[in-house]
C-alpha cells in the first residue's frame, strides 16, 4: 500500500471493492458534479481538506473516525461529524 502522501481517493475506492459505486453516485451524494470527483480522486489524500475526505468516505458508506493523542497521552476519538 502506497503512503499517505501517495495514496487517492480512487485506490482507497478500489480497495474497498466499491469500485462499482460509479462517480455520478459519489457526486450526487457530496452535492458535486462528476468532473470535480474525477479531480478530487487524483490527489493524495494528504492534500484533501478533512470535511472533503470524511464525506467522500461516507459516500462510500465507511466508518469514519478520527483519533487524536493529546500531549497527555490521551486519547481522543471522534466518531460524529456535522
């Protein structure tokens, strides 16, 4: 598997096995239009803003969780998003 400033959207799809749910769905479910999927695909995730990572993810129904280590060792997961 490719590192985290390597890896897209479109490898994690294909890994998932849903490289069958097409472009348009993934569009209509992030209120975008085709190309601008196709595009958002070709970048390492690294460089996606969160909120664009988290509902891409979504629409491929994943769960999705963030974990944070606080300075004191502990640990926070957020699970919920808006």
């Amino acid at each position: 598997m490719n590192t985290l400033h390597e890896l897209t959207l479109k490898q994690i799809r294909t890994e998932m096995d849903d490289a069958q749910v097409k472009q348009s769905i993934i569009a209509m479910m992030m209120n975008m239009q085709d190309p601008a999927i196709s595009k958002l695909e070709r970048k390492p995730i690294a460089a996606l803003p969160l909120g664009k990572l988290i509902a891409y993810l979504e629409a491929l129904e994943a769960n999705v969780e963030l974990s944070v280590t606080l300075k004191s060792g502990d640990v926070v997961i957020i699970k919920q998003w808006i």
